[in-house]
C-alpha cells in the first residue's frame, strides 16, 4: 500500500473512531432524558454540538499532568504531595478512609496500584510569622499560609489512560445535568409541561446525588450511603417510568433537544481548569516568585463545575499501591486517638 492509500486508511479509521465515541456519547447524554430518543434522528441533530464539546472536554483532560505516586516515601521528595498533606503518615490515611477506593480494591484482587482523581479545598490564611529581613529576624511578619483540606478519593481506575477517558464521561455527564437544569428552570405557560417538568427538576436533583456528574470526579459533596444509593436507584426509576407515561406534547421535546445541544455547544464557557503557579516553604507558606527562601514551585490545578452552587475544588491525579492501605483496625485505632 502507498503511503497516500495508507493516509486515506488511516483517516477512515480515524472517523469511524470518533463516530463511535459520538454515537457513544449520544446515548450517555440523553440517559438522564430518555424521551429525548424519540425524536427522529436526534442523534444526527446532536452530533455537531458533541464533537465540538469532545475536543474542548480532551483537550482539557489531555493537559492535565500525569497521576504523581502517592505514598509516605513521595510526602518527602515530591512537592505536590508535601503540600497537600500534613504529615507523611496523613496520606495512607486519606487514601485508607475512601470508601470507594477500599471496594475497588476488594472488586480487583489482581490490581496492586490504583489511578485515581484526588479532589481537595485550599484555603488560605493571613497569619502573621517568623521570618529573616536582612540580618534581623522577625516574629511579626505578615504571612500566607496555604492549606489544603476535604480530601476525596472517587473516581478510580487502572490506569492513567482509563481514568482520563472517565474524567471525560463525566464531563459530558455534567453538561447533561447542566442542561437539564436549564430546561427546568424556564417558568411554563403551558399547564401541560407543568407534571413533566416537576419530574424532570425531581431527576436533576437525584441523579445529582448519587453522584452523576463533575462534581463525584473532585469530591465536592458528602458521600452516599449504601442505603441511600439503593433508595436513589429505586427513585430514578420510579421517576423514569413516571416520565414514559407521559404524553409528548407537540414541540417540547424539540425544546428539549435544542437546550441540550445549546449546552453541549456552550461547554468551552462551562468547564475550566485553572493552573496557578504556587512557591511554597517546607510549611506551606506562600512566598513571592523571586524570594530567596528556600522553596517548591508547584502548578496548582483548579477545577471550576458549574452546579448550584458552582464549584471549585484543587484537585490532582495519584497512583496509590494496595499494600499502603491501612487495616480497618488501625483506622478504628486512629479515630479513637481524638475521641
């Protein structure tokens, strides 16, 4: 084969690929909305709007750094993990208390090394600190300290490839709920629509706390219980059968449609991820990029989810290794330290 028929097999490949992906993502957006399947070639109408959200969310995805080990032995020699951890000894910790890494864990008996989405709040302190001008050292000096706190361990996979790939179906999860918000929050003057969207302000909210969405990937809410998602799923389903019953009332559908692929279209000003460069002391103080004092220089990512409220969480991949897990005893033994 030349290398102009190879060019051309390549390409052909490639298009098929991301048709697939695109037929793939059709389908994952329009779960939260099912009736949205039942307009002709709706899956056509979509396809614009997702290959332009897909190459924002990859792009996005792909510029996030590599997962960085996490462990006792990196808190002393990677900046990343001594920043965000207090002591070496609060790392296995954070990672041992996830109840989602532990039952991935015990799903993979095979798998030694988890990759993983580390979602954090940073917070910062004026504080006043001790600090050398000239050849005076003084105790009042005006200072910054950073810290960083709500560790959550979520979305978890194999490998760094897979969590990426995802992050991004998450992404695209996270527009859906988007425009199912923005349906929902319209007023109706139609007495018609008024059942259909309760139902739809119902679905938004529950699939919002089982976890659907950007929000699960950096931990920005509290964890569901075992009963409580059993309870979500019943009520999911409940709600879906609800909305099947419903007679398509001519036109909103469509409107449906077009708000979601106004939202799929609209994601380059939904989602960001910040990087902020940070010099940082041996105890998080923030210094000025041309200070003297010896420091780490860390670029901090930031992801911004919009929601109600929006959030913005610092957040990082790891790879974290099964034999760091600490026993379920040692972190009963721990907790009772502080009761």
């Amino acid at each position: 084969m030349g290398l102009i028929g190879w060019m051309r097999e390549r390409a052909t490949h490639a298009d098929e690929h991301d048709r697939h992906a695109l037929a793939e993502l059709a389908e994952r957006v329009t779960r939260l909305n099912p009736r949205l399947r039942l307009i002709s070639h709706y899956e056509r109408q979509l396809r614009p709007a997702l290959a332009q959200a897909l190459t924002h969310v990859r792009t996005l995805v792909h510029d996030v750094p590599a997962a960085r080990d996490a462990s006792d032995h990196a808190w002393g020699i990677d900046p990343y993990i001594h920043a965000f951890f207090g002591t070496p000894h609060d790392v296995a910790l954070t990672f041992s208390r996830s109840p989602e890494l532990r039952d991935y864990f015990a799903a993979s008996p095979a798998t030694q090394t988890a990759t993983a989405v580390l979602g954090m709040t940073m917070t910062e302190r004026r504080t006043l600190g001790v600090a050398l001008e000239g050849d005076v050292m003084r105790s009042d000096v005006p200072q910054t300290n950073i810290s960083f706190g709500e560790h959550r361990v979520t979305i978890i996979a194999d490998s760094d490839a897979t969590l990426r790939d995802e992050i991004v179906r998450r992404m695209f999860d996270q527009l859906a709920l988007e425009s199912l918000a923005r349906f929902t929050a319209g007023k109706s003057r139609r007495d018609e629509l008024d059942r259909e969207q309760a139902l739809l302000v119902t679905r938004l909210r529950l699939f919002e706390r089982q976890g659907t969405g950007m929000r699960s990937v950096v931990g920005g809410d509290a964890p569901v219980s075992a009963a409580e998602a059993t309870s979500l799923r019943e009520q999911i389903a409940s709600n879906e059968q609800a909305l099947a019953q419903l007679p398509a009332a001519a036109g909103t559908l469509e409107r449906q449609l077009e708000c979601l692929t106004e939202t799929l279209a609209d994601a380059p000003a939904r989602f960001s991820i910040a990087h902020r460069p940070l010099r940082l002391s041996a105890t998080n103080v923030l210094l000025e990029p041309d200070s003297t004092t010896p420091a780490s220089d860390i670029e901090l990512l930031t992801a911004h989810v919009p929601g109600d409220p929006p959030l913005v969480r610092a957040f990082t991949l790891v790879n974290f290794a099964r034999g760091d897990m600490v026993s379920q005893r040692a972190l009963l033994d721990e907790a009772e330290r502080y009761l």
